[in-house]
C-alpha cells in the first residue's frame, strides 16, 4: 500500500508537486497520467527513496521514505523512465547484481532470476552485453530487474515505451496480472494503456492533481458530450448540412464535408448518454433510416487525452 | 558489508569488461619501468637503493588514481545508473565504500604487479625485504587517501573529464605542498601544519623503509574524511 499526504517537493526553489495526497490499495494498478513536468516522475522518485520530500510524508507499507529509505527500498521494484543499465555487463551479469543487491540466495534466487527471465522474454539475450540490446531488449531486462525480488510495491516509469506492439500487449498483460497481487504505480502518456490495465488513474497538470478516479469515470466526466464520426450516402444529390440537424438532440456540427454529390462525411456532438437512454449511434442510425439515408460509416470517437488536457486546463483557468 | 562486496564486485566485473582498466595498470607499469632503468639510470647509480623509485609514488599516483576513480560516480550520473543505483536498498555509506573498494583494488593491483621490478633489481645486490615490505605497505596506505579524494571528486563531478582534471590537481597540490613549503623558504609554524596536510610529506619515512604509526593514521584518517564527505554528499542531494 501506498499513501501520499499533501507531499511537496522543490528542486532548487522551483516546486515541482504542490501537495499531492493519494492512496494506492494492494491488488491494485494505479496510473499516474499528465503531460511532461506534471510531477509523475518526481513522485515516483520520491516514493523510491531518490529524493525525499520537502514537506508533507510519504508511506511506503506504511513506511515513511524519509525515516528508513533502505526499508522502503527493499519493498519496491522500479523500473525508471531512463531504463538505467550498466552498458558493459551482460545480460545475465547485470541481473546477477541485482539479485545480489537484494539479497536474493540459493534456491529462491535460480527461481526469482527464471521467473523473470521468463515472463520478460529476455532468455535468448543472456549472454549478450547490454550495450548490444535494442531498445525494447532494454526496457525488459529493466523492468525484469524490477520485478525480481518480487516485490509487493512496483513502480513503473513509462514501462512499455520502446516496445513494439505484440511486446507492448505482453508488458501490460504482466503487468495488470502483477497488479492483482501487488501495489502498482505506472506512469503514460497513453489514454489506451490506463483503461487498459489501471484500476484508477489520477491525472496530474503542473504538480497538482487535476483528476482522479476509475479510468471509465473520468472519461466520461470528462466527455460532457459524445462525438460521432458519420459517413452518409444519399439516394439523391443536393444533400446540404442543414439536414444534419434533423438529427434528434443534436448539439452541434464539427465538421461537414462532402466526398461526391451523394456520398458525405460529417462530425457531430450529441449529449451524454444518460443510463438506459438510447445510445447515440442508435438514435442516428434509426434518424438515417427515416430520411432515407444509408450510414456507411458510424464511428463514437474516443476524446484523445491531449484533447482531455486541454479541457482540464481550460476548466482550471475558467475556474 | 555483504552490500558493500556487492557493488565492488559489479564495479570490478565492469572495470575488467572494458578496456579503459587495463590500459591505465599497463601505463603505469610501463611507466614504472622506464623511471627506473631509464630516468634514474638505477644501473649507473651503482647502489641497491630504491628510495628514488618510491619517492617518485606519490606524485605517479597524482594521475593513476584519478585514471582508476574518474569513472566511478562521473560514469554512474552520465548512464542513469546512478538512479538505480540510489533506489536498490543500499545505504549511501555502503556505497561509497563498495566504489572505494573496487577502486583501491585495482590501484593496489596495479602496485603489486610492480613488485617485479625490485625484485629483478635485488639480483644485482643485496635487498632488505623488510625494508621493501615497509615501502609497498606504505605505497597502498598513500593510494587508499589518494582514491578515496579521487572518489570523492567523481561524486561532485558532472563527467568523467572534470573528474580526472579535478582529481589530479587536487592531488598534485596535496602532494607538492610540502615542495612549495620548501621552495618558497616558508618556515615556522605555518610550514609545518601546511606540510602536514602533505600527501608526500607522510611518505617520506615510508620510502626509507621506516613504518611510523602517525603516517599510517594520516592517511587512514584522510581516507576515512573524504569517503564521509562523498557519503554524506549523496544524502544531502536527496533533499535538495
């Protein structure tokens, strides 16, 4: 278990988190998400014993960093967003001093060092140096020197950056079965990777928390309305834009453009859906029915999370 | 101190993976050599003295320490690794000394393969082996001081370069300080506590052969200061 109470940490005069509370449950993925400089790494620094905070506590098992950083440190696995080797070891050499550097002996350590080797996919690399790895390579054999002592606290810096995609749905495999057993803290940029694999996300925008919750909550908190991507043939030409608003509880048109006479492509913002309400989609399609229209493409379109930042921005400076 | 083998045993393995180690031991060996049979023209001189051949030690070391420690924390910030290194659960004490260690093993590497050149010396004429174990004894002492001032420097410095160049001027000043002394006719008081912070001042009696308990105090005590300053560095940057 994790748990933040209004930490605050400085660099050199500039305050990087401004009171950030926060409490992460065992058996849980937490996703910490925000543009650059938003604080996500400084607290997981922080919640590793690199840095110590200026002010307010951090519990690590209920463990503050600051008092007894080593027994912190022995609880958590972390994987840093610079993924740190050391380039002129080999691969099972550098993971040797880690399971060295955690004390890890006999029998428990052959197993802890497969176990690992194994769920990163890394046994076809052991012996070669780390400054001959790829990228993906690298990123494994850091988040395998992560989880090799099994730790019950992992802290993970953009794990699946590098990675390709069949690597990447690996890693959050790994990663959300870890999160059963174990607390986890992951820092994104990816909207997908937080509803893929957290229990909870909280969003951070200059050091403060700008939002949190289930991923599924905050979407749709954050939505205020549905857009529709539509693609429209009609029988006849002469089709204009005006007959968009035809469509029932239509909010607004994003966009509208026509491919042919008879074929068009168009953006659309209807109201939330409110439970056991018809569906968008549906009200659209059963609208195109009726005017004699035939829907070639319906798409709901997913708000991005930069698009998400912005709003949070704006409603923070409307505020 | 299991922790401590630990990250000397990584930083040997990575010492000895790169060729940068073997490079700098060779250098001094050759370097050694040459002085000898070379420079001091030991053959002319006709004497089975190697007092000159100490001497020379301490201002040798001014620039193989800092060849061998440069790396040490300088390497670690430029890759990262220092990060990992700060988050596994090691004490900062402990890894000061685990780098000190690693380090002073391959000093003290490098200045037992020299043991040979005395030794094909001592053919020619009569050695006191108690004299050569006083000197190589007193040898080791000096670069215990000298690496952990050079491990110390690398814990400040940004890269290796700055390391090396910091290291050996900070050195070079320890070591020449009781030659400045001297050369500027500076005597009394002041010349005598300066002399004392001399890192060949303290050697002097060693090179003849001649164990003193407050030399060796010296350089354990100098050791024992700079490694505190590198240790309690690393946690002072954590709240900063």
């Amino acid at each position: 278990m994790i748990e933040l109470r209004e930490l605050r940490k400085s660099y050199g005069g500039v305050e990087a988190v401004h009171g950030v509370s926060f409490v992460a449950e065992t058996g849980s993925v937490l996703g910490l998400l925000g543009p650059n400089g938003a604080g996500k790494t400084t607290i997981m620094k922080v919640l590793t014993g690199y840095h110590f905070p200026s002010s307010g506590e951090a519990l690590v098992d209920g463990i503050d960093v600051a008092e007894d950083p080593v027994a912190v440190k022995r609880r958590v696995g972390y994987l840093p967003e610079s993924v740190p080797l050391y380039q002129d070891l080999t691969v099972s050499e550098y993971l040797d001093f880690a399971a060295d550097a955690r004390g890890l002996e006999g029998d428990t350590r052959a197993q802890a060092l497969e176990r690992a080797i194994g769920a990163c996919g890394l046994s076809g690399v052991r012996r070669k140096k780390v400054e001959d790895l790829s990228k993906g390579y690298r990123q494994r054999l850091g988040l395998a020197q992560a989880i090799l002592h099994d730790p019950p606290i992992l802290i993970l810096d953009e794990p699946t950056t590098g990675l390709d995609p069949n690597q990447i749905i690996e890693i959050r495999e790994l990663i959300r079965s870890l999160g059963q057993s174990k607390t986890v803290i992951l820092s994104t940029h990816i909207l997908q990777e937080v509803e893929a694999i957290c229990s909870s996300v909280i969003i951070l925008n200059e050091g403060r928390i700008a939002a949190q919750g289930a991923p599924s909550e905050i979407g749709e908190a954050l939505k205020g309305e549905e857009r529709i991507r539509l693609r429209l043939k009609s029988a006849s030409s002469g089709f204009d834009q005006n007959r968009l608003s035809g469509v029932p509880g239509i909010r607004s048109i994003a966009s509208f453009q026509a491919e042919s006479p008879n074929v068009f492509s168009a953006e659309i913002a209807m109201p939330p859906v409110k439970a056991g309400a018809m569906e968008a989609g549906e009200a659209i399609f059963d609208w195109a029915v009726a005017s004699g229209l035939k829907v070639l493409e319906l798409e709901r379109r997913r708000l991005s999370l930069e698009e998400i930042f912005v709003k949070l921005t704006q409603e923070g400076e409307g505020r | 101190m299991k922790n401590v083998l630990t990250i000397a045993r990584r930083e040997l393995k990575s010492s000895f993976n790169s060729p940068v180690a073997y490079a700098v031991i060779l250098s001094y060996l050759v370097f050694m050599g040459i002085y000898i049979y070379f420079i001091r023209g030991f053959y002319a001189a006709g004497q089975a003295d190697l007092r000159d051949y100490f001497t020379i030690m301490p201002v040798v070391f001014a620039f193989l320490i800092p060849a061998l420690t440069m790396r040490s924390w300088a390497e670690e910030r430029r890759l990262g690794t220092y990060e990992l290194l700060l988050t596994l659960p090691f004490a900062e004490g402990q890894l000061v000394l685990g780098k000190f260690l690693s380090s002073f093993v391959l000093a003290a590497i490098a200045i037992l393969l020299t043991i040979p050149v005395p030794l094909m010396a001592s053919l020619l004429g009569s050695f006191d082996s108690g004299v050569l174990a006083a000197q190589y004894l007193g040898v080791l002492f000096e670069a215990a001081a000298a690496v952990a001032i050079g491990e110390w420097i690398s814990s400040l410095a940004k890269n290796q370069v700055s390391a090396f160049v910091g290291s050996v001027l900070v050195l070079l000043l320890l070591v020449l300080v009781d030659k400045i002394t001297s050369f500027l006719g500076a005597g009394g008081i002041f010349a005598s506590v300066l002399n004392w912070f001399s890192l060949a001042f303290h050697f002097d009696s060693f090179s003849r052969g001649v164990l003193d308990t407050r030399d060796l105090a010296y350089y354990l005590s100098a050791a024992a200061l700079f490694l505190y300053l590198a240790s309690w560095g690393l946690t002072r940057r954590k709240w900063s």
